[in-house]
C-alpha cells in the first residue's frame, strides 16, 4: 500500500511540474503594441521561456479579428540563433520593415516562437494601424510669400490624415541663412491649426516660415513653405526739406520728403505730403510729411521754412514825400504782387537799418526798424508823414496810411532774438477821432550858448493817442538870444583902469621934482 500512495504523489508531483512548466512556457509580445500606430518600422521585442528557439515568424491579416494561420501571410522571420538560450528568448528592438504593407486600420500580427524540437509558442496583437502615408491637404493662411508683417500675426494651416490621424502641427521659423529661430506648436479647432506668432521677438529681417505636419504615426509632412517673409518692427524714418528758405512772399518754394525703411521698405502709397505750400502769408510754417513702410509701420517729420516779403535794394515810387531817405535803410524788402487789404498779416524779422515796403490803397509806404537795442526797437513809419515810435517788446502801434482817420495798420514787437526785431504787422480797420492839443509852456531857461529853451507839453496829449497827429501847432521851445553882461566883470575892469590912472598920476609928479 505503502508504494502505491508513493507513485501516486510522484504521479501528481510530475503532472503539476510539466504544468508549471506549461505555464511557464509562454511567449510574450512587448512590441509592437496593440491599437497603437506604426510607419515604415517597428521594433519587434518578444521575450519566450521555450528553450532553444530557431525563429520568431510574423504572421498577419489585415481583416481584423484573430489571425487563421492558414488563411494568414507572413513576411519577417527573426533568426534567433544570436539571441536563445537553453532556457528561452529574448529579442530587444529588432527592427522589422512594414513598409510595404497597405494601410490600413485592422492590422492583426501573431508572432510563433519554434524552437529545435519544433515547439512553438505565440502571441497576437490585434487592431494595429499601419501608415505610412504622410499627412495632407497641408495648406497654410494668414501669411503669404513675400509678405511683410509687424507685431502679433496668426498662422493658420490646415492639415488632414485619414488613418492615425494629426498628432500636431508645428511652425518652424528660420532666417535667411537657414538659421532656426523658433518654433511654435498650433493649436486645434476643426481642420485648423493656428497660433499668434509675435515678431517682435525676432529681430527685423526675412524669414522662412515652414508647417511640421506629424501624424501619429509619426510621419512628417513638412513640404508647405511660406518663404521670403519679412518681420519688421520698427518705423521709418524722413528728413524734409524745403528750398529756397527764405521764400519770397508769392514765390514757389518746393519741399522733399525723403523717407527710408531697412526691412520692408517704403509703401509709396501711404505718404502724405505738400510739396509746395502756400507761400501768400509771410511767417515761419510747418511743413509736415506723414508716411508707411510695407509691414505698416508709421512715421512722421517735418520742418519749418519762412515766407518774407521780396528783398530789393532800392526804395521804389509812388511814395510820399516825407519818406526818409533811401541810403539811410542798407535792405529794403519789397511786396508790389498784393495789397496789404489782401495780405492782411506779416510776420517780419528786421535788424536794424532794415524795412519793409507795402502798397495800400495805390500807394506805398514803408515800415522800418531804425534803431535796436536787446529791448527796444525804434520804429518808423513812413507814409503822409514820418512817425517814428520806440516799442518795447510785447508793445504795438496803429497807424493811418492815407489821413482817413481809420487806423490801417497795427504793428507789435513780439521779441529781439539774435539782433533781428520780430514784428507782425497786422492790416486793421479802427475809426478815431483827431485830437486838438491844449499846449502849456513853462518859463525860458537862462540864455546859454546864444540859446534860451522852454518845455511845452500838451494838456491833452494827442501824440500818445495818436501818434500820426501832427505836433504843427506845438509852441518853439527853443529860441535865439543875446547874453547880458556879467556884473562882476564889469566892475573889476572899471578898479583896473582906476589903478592905471593912479600910476601915471604919481609917475609924471615924481619925475617932475
């Protein structure tokens, strides 16, 4: 009884060992993987406990479902006499060709471990996507070739794969030379990939920008290029001119604009420029140009130039009379094209020894700075009459051109800068009335040098109200006169002559004795 309980244990012994060894015995797959999706190459990774394997053989169906041996192709076989032991196999990343394999989404791979004895043991992977087709339908919007572009622009590409489908859309972003700058990942909505691209963070210059489509197989679609695109973020810049400056009242004058950009260049159509301004007032004026380079930048610049009555050197007719004389004045600036009713203002700057000639009402009168100090400015006037008046700066005058008693001109200093007086002279039309002088003359002065004087002033004082009135009834304050004697003298001479008496007197009686 003893020996058969004794073969039994062995029995039950022997039949749980080749089971241990039957589970033992298994083939496992660790690459490729299930579900997952694979292009031109996967690595195949099996680890099996049979000893002394011969070859690993891939067998395949592409209907899905389980792989019916007899029904199934194979197309790899891994010799794996590099890679058995006597108790099993390992196979770490043998590279397998599945390039030329349709697509396709079902893909079933079952892979037989044999062994010397012609064992074998296997393993299925369902559901693998082979693609090796890249994505397509690549297209990118928003930029274009040989664009030009500022401060945050969009990019957009449009990307379709119809097996293992879009993992991600890159915008690679290279300089002229071939030089990467930078690259951005787009981000999904629909069909579209898209991303704000700021080139201020690239320094100005041309770009290449290019779309990485990949798939999840890891295919690569990076054939669409927007190249020769410029990034350009800084304005540009002009320098205006205008010639001649000064100008002639009336003349041409003509002003450039000369506007430069490094990067994208000028856009011809943006700018904005009078190239001869009005020169019918005199004054100093503005002359602006506002302008665009391609990428939109904006700039502007500008410059002044002064309108001046014409010079001449002579005095020309017409004039009064009572006009100083012409070699008094070393620049006469002339205006002959326009009354001064139509000019109405001129802003003039004037040294000294210099004037202005204006024509009003058929004829013409002067305006003239005779005198100049750092302050003041003595000015005249020469039309009916002569009126000379010394201003201080922020001080003006009105005069009569014709004795209509209207005021037709009004004339202030504005300031005295770099030994010019700057004077604008305004056209008026102010009523007065005449003023009648009430003179009071103090006592004659003591006659000196032949001369007595005396100090009218008067009363009502028209001159300072009126500064054309005429001073033709104001009393002499000066006259011609003989000098007395003076008493002191006369009576030493008399003591004198006295004396001389005395001493002839004695001289004749002592020489008689």
């Amino acid at each position: 009884m003893v020996d058969k309980k004794i073969g039994v244990v062995s029995s039950v012994l022997i039949i749980t060992l080749m089971m241990i060894v039957l589970v033992m015995a298994a083939t496992v797959v660790r690459n490729p993987l299930a579900a997952n999706n694979y292009s031109g190459t996967f690595n195949v990774s099996v680890n099996s406990t049979i000893p002394n394997v011969v070859n690993v053989t891939i067998y395949y169906n592409e209907s899905g479902g389980p792989v019916v041996l007899s029904a199934a192709n194979y197309f790899y076989v891994i010799n794996s006499s590099s890679n058995t032991t006597p108790i099993g196999l390992v196979i770490e990343n043998s590279s397998v060709n599945i390039a030329g394999l349709n697509d396709s989404l079902t893909y079933n791979f079952t892979f037989i471990v044999t062994n010397t004895t012609k064992s074998k043991e296997n393993h299925s992977v369902a559901n693998v996507v082979i693609d090796n087709t890249l994505p397509k339908e690549v297209n990118i919007t928003g930029t274009e070739t040989r664009g030009n572009y500022t401060g945050s622009i969009t990019l957009n590409a449009s990307v379709l794969d119809a097996l293992s489908g879009v993992e991600s859309v890159v915008f690679n972003v290279t300089n002229s030379s071939g030089i990467q700058n930078g690259t951005v990942t787009g981000t999904k909505s629909g069909d579209y990939y898209s991303v704000s691209l700021d080139t201020s963070q690239y320094p100005d210059g041309t770009y290449n920008i290019t779309v990485f489509a990949y798939d999840y197989a890891s295919n690569l679609n990076n054939t669409k290029l927007v190249h020769t695109v410029k990034f350009d973020n800084t304005n540009p810049t002009a320098s205006v001119s205008c010639t001649p400056d000064p100008i002639n009242a009336g003349a041409t004058v003509t002003c450039t604009c000369s506007i430069t950009d490094d990067t994208s260049g000028v856009n011809v159509t943006s700018k904005s420029h009078d190239t001869t301004p009005s020169t019918s007032d005199t004054g100093t004026f503005t002359n602006s140009c506002s302008f665009a380079d391609n990428a939109g930048n904006t700039g502007s610049a500008s410059t002044t130039y002064t309108v001046e009555l014409s010079g001449s050197s002579g005095g020309g007719g017409g004039g009064s009379s009572s006009t100083p004389p012409t070699s008094f004045y070393v620049r006469t600036i002339n205006i002959a094209t326009k009354d001064f009713s139509e000019v109405q203002t001129i802003q003039q700057k004037l040294a000294a020894k210099e004037r202005i000639r204006v024509k009003f009402d058929n004829d013409y009168h002067h305006i003239g700075v005779r005198e100049l100090t750092l302050t003041t400015a003595l000015i005249e006037v020469a039309s009916h009459g002569v009126l000379k008046q010394e201003l201080g700066v922020g001080e003006e005058i009105n005069g009569d051109f014709n004795d209509d008693n209207v005021n037709d001109v009004n004339i202030k200093l504005n300031s005295i800068i770099n030994g010019k007086a700057d004077l604008n002279i305004k056209y008026i039309q102010e009523s007065y009335v005449d003023c009648i002088a009430d003179w009071d003359c103090g006592n004659w002065s003591e006659c000196a040098d032949s001369t007595r004087t005396r100090t009218c002033t008067d009363l009502n004082e028209c001159h300072d109200k009126d500064p054309w009135s005429s001073d033709d009834s104001k009393p002499i304050e000066s006259e011609a006169c003989e000098e007395a004697p003076e008493e002191g003298m006369s009576l030493m001479w008399i003591w004198i002559i006295i004396g001389i008496i005395v001493l002839a007197v004695v001289y004749y009686s002592v020489k008689r004795k």
